[in-house]
C-alpha cells in the first residue's frame, strides 16, 4: 500500500469519527467532560491518578458517584479500585456481588455498570487475561435519572476510560521491562563477561604447564631415559593437551567477543545497536577465525570450501566496523551455510566466499565493499527472496533444519547500523548472501575511530 493510500485510509477513518459526534451531539457540558479527561489523562502520570480523574471527572461534571473495577490475573475477577466517594483503595479488595465481568451494560439497583474495554490491537500485551476486551467495569450511581442518551454517553466515556488506562498500565509496564533489562545487563556484565575475562588467566597458566611437559619430554629425567614408551606416552599427552588447549583458545576468544558486542551496556541504555568501530582486516580478524570454528561442521557434512577473496588485496580499503559485530555476521553466514548447502546441479557441494569494491555504489565517490558467502543448492523459493531477512520469518526449504528465523534478521541490524545494505542473488549454482559496507576515507576512517563526544 503507498503512502498516499495509508493517508486516504486514515483520512476516511477522520470523516467517519465526525460525522458520528455529529450524530452523538453529546452538548457542551458532556464535550467538555470527555477534552477534560483526555487533557489530564495526559497530564498525570501514575495509574493511580488516572483512576481518580476518572471517577472525579463524572462527579464534578454530572454530580454523579463512580466505582471502578480492574481485572486482575484470574478469569473473571474483578478488583474495586478506586470510588468517587473514597478515592484509590489502599488495598485491592475484590468487587461487590452483582458486579461481573460483562460485554454489555447492565441495570444493579440504582447503579448503571458498564464494561470497561482495552485497545483491541494491544489486548495480548496486558500483564492479565481480557475477556473480550473487556478489562473492568465502571459503576455509575443514582442510575434512576440517567436518560438512553446518558447512558450512551457514559458508554462511550467507559470505552475512552479503557483506551487510556490500557495504554498506561503497558507503558508502566514496559518502564519496568527497561528497567529489569538493564538491572539484568548489570548482572550480567558483573557476574558473565568479567569472569569470563579471568578465564585467560588460567588459559595462560595451562600454556605454561603444556610448555614445561614439553621441555619434560625434551629433556627426561635420567630415571626414565631407559623408558621410550613412556616418554613417547608423554609426548603424545601432551600434544593432545596442546591441542585442546588452541582448541579451547580460539572458542574462548570468539564466545567472549561475542558477549562483550552483544551484552554491551551502551545498547540497553539507547535502545539500539551502539558500534563501536575500529579498523579491521575483515579476512585475517574476522572471516578466518569464523571458518576455523564451523570448519569441522563443514567437514563433518561433506562441504568443500573456496577461499578466495576475490584476488583484491585486503589493504586496499579502509573499513571500519564492529568487529565482534560483523564477526556474528559471518558465524550466522556460515551456521546457515553447514545446514542448508546441497549439492549443486553439477554435483558439487561447496561453499565460497568472497568480496569486490564497488565504486560510487553509496553515491558519487562513496564506494562500497561487497562481502558474500555463497552455498551450492536449490534455488531460495521467489516468495521466499523478499522476506528473509525479515524477523522471524523462516523460508520453504529449510529442510527441517533448525532454526529460529533471527540470523537474517539479525544480520541486516547490524549491516544496516553500519550504514550497508544486504541481500541474496540466485544463481543456476546456488544462493549467494551478501551484504555491501561503505569505504571511508583516511579522515572519515579518523573521524569515526573518535570518541562520540569528540566527533563535531
């Protein structure tokens, strides 16, 4: 739909809501009620407040009395909240008998009780159950001189009653939400990523005890020099240990860069992803020590690899970029190429990565850099090409293969943040990923090194 549509869509929408309150033609004084419950409904903040405009507005504009009630967590439970007589109950109490949970108005004695609905596009968001919409009840009393036009009216206040409590009670909850997610990204800055960091501490300590078994086996002791086999025994421990030991290296490195660029505090407190950019040889920092890791998965599946990079030597551009960003970048590339590479039409299962500049691509004189990792396969399906990069969205040829539908996603975030673009050509071959990074220049590669708060 075009923006000109979305535009007629709501303008529609504006004629229809007028030419009801002309036929509403509620009058001065119940006009004035509804402007003077929106104006403070916006003024105060807590949902306390809110309840007391609500009953006070309906006693100071139509000297009538009010009682609210609010759902809470069980099905068709009903708290009294807060009254025109009483002000916000201290503590929540359940509501009167007589006093249900309803889709429609009802008569109680001399009470006129009128369901309370939420936003209907944002019901699943409530922290409870609504039926219906319907989220509490709001009690109007002496009832017994209310006309069909009153009780029209108060209908519809109870519906705007709803909109605005709805709202308030998910913005406060989504102000607790921040406010948990960042005690958590404390938590986990102080009890996850500093403890790892202490790891290298004791990785260090196990180099220096492989070096000393070496030197051991290199230099016996006289007592076992009439023994070979136990000190080819030796040589062969250690080497295993040695070999662990680069093994655990290298998932020590990437697990903690990973953590320090997705758990970092700055993106919590902004909302957003926050880079932090340095220059990076993209093939030796970041492509290479990702295929080391998913080398033994490509292996274990028959996958054969190409590593050219396309003949274009790696100092020729100057790039700046997140490196433990773009290295997650290239692990959800490579993660997607060990579950869904097949066989090509000629019979070749294999992967390939590559890069080439693009000149002027983001403009006159702002070249780009074409990263891509390419799989061997069926074709990605066409209904399938618009959406993947999608949140959430999985294609038709996964394969039963795992997956959550985030990497693509999470993938054009990144890219994006760093001012890229990303995208998939098909090819008789199979399906080529790739995402595309601007060049800077030696000042702006300066600029963009600088703390934020010196960059004018």
């Amino acid at each position: 739909m075009s923006h000109h549509a979305d535009l007629d869509v709501v303008r529609k929408r504006v004629l229809e809501k007028k030419k009801n309150y002309q036929e509403y033609n509620f009058g001065p004084v119940k006009d004035d009620a509804i402007k003077t419950f929106f104006d403070l409904a916006q003024e105060y903040e807590t949902l306390e407040n809110l309840f007391r405009v609500c009953v006070s507005v309906i006693k100071e504009f139509f000297d009538l009395e009010s009682r609210l009630y609010l759902t809470c967590s069980g099905l068709g439970c009903l708290e009294y909240v807060c009254s025109s007589e009483e002000g916000v109950k201290p503590e929540r109490t359940p509501a009167p008998e007589g006093i249900n949970l309803a889709n429609a108005a009802y008569a109680l004695d001399d009470s006129w009780v009128i369901p309370v609905r939420g936003n209907r596009l944002l019901v699943d968001r409530l922290p409870f159950f609504a039926k219906e919409q319907v989220i509490g009840m709001l009690e109007i009393y002496p009832a017994s001189h209310l006309t069909d036009g009153d009780k029209f009216f108060f209908e519809k206040y109870a519906n705007r009653l709803g909109y605005a409590l709805h709202n308030k009670i998910i913005m406060l909850q989504n102000i607790q939400h921040i406010h948990f997610i960042n005690s958590l990204v404390g938590d986990i800055e102080h009890n996850v990523i500093i403890p790892n960091i202490s790891l290298s501490l004791y990785l260090r300590h196990v180099k220096k005890k492989v070096e000393a078994l070496h030197d051991l086996v290199e230099h016996p002791p006289e007592a076992v020099q009439h023994c070979p086999e136990f000190v080819a025994a030796v040589r062969g421990l250690t080497l295993g240990i040695e070999e662990d030991c680069h093994n655990f290296e290298k998932q020590y490195r990437g697990v903690s860069l990973f953590l320090e660029s997705l758990f970092r505090p700055s993106h919590f407190q902004k909302g957003h992803l926050v880079l932090r950019k340095r220059r990076c040889n993209v093939r030796s920092e970041i492509i290479q020590p990702q295929l080391e890791l998913y080398l033994p998965k490509l292996q274990e599946r028959q996958i054969e690899i190409d590593e050219s990079l396309g003949g274009v030597p790696e100092e020729d551009f100057t790039l700046m970029v997140d490196k433990g960003l773009i290295s997650q970048v290239y692990a959800n590339l490579f993660s997607n190429a060990v579950k869904y590479t097949r066989p090509s039409p000629q019979g070749r299962k294999y992967i390939s990565y590559g890069r080439r500049l693009l000149p002027d691509f983001f403009g006159t004189g702002k070249d780009g850099v074409r990263f891509n990792v390419f799989s061997s396969g069926p074709p990605i399906p066409e209904q399938d090409r618009a959406l993947i990069f999608e949140e959430g969205y999985r294609g038709h040829n996964t394969d039963n293969e795992v997956g959550t539908g985030r990497g693509l996603f999470f993938i054009r975030n990144v890219i994006e943040t760093h001012g890229g673009q990303v995208g998939v050509d098909i090819t008789p071959e199979g399906n080529d990923f790739y995402f595309v990074l601007p060049v800077f220049s030696d000042q702006e590669a300066m600029a963009a090194s600088l703390p934020e708060h010196q960059v004018r």
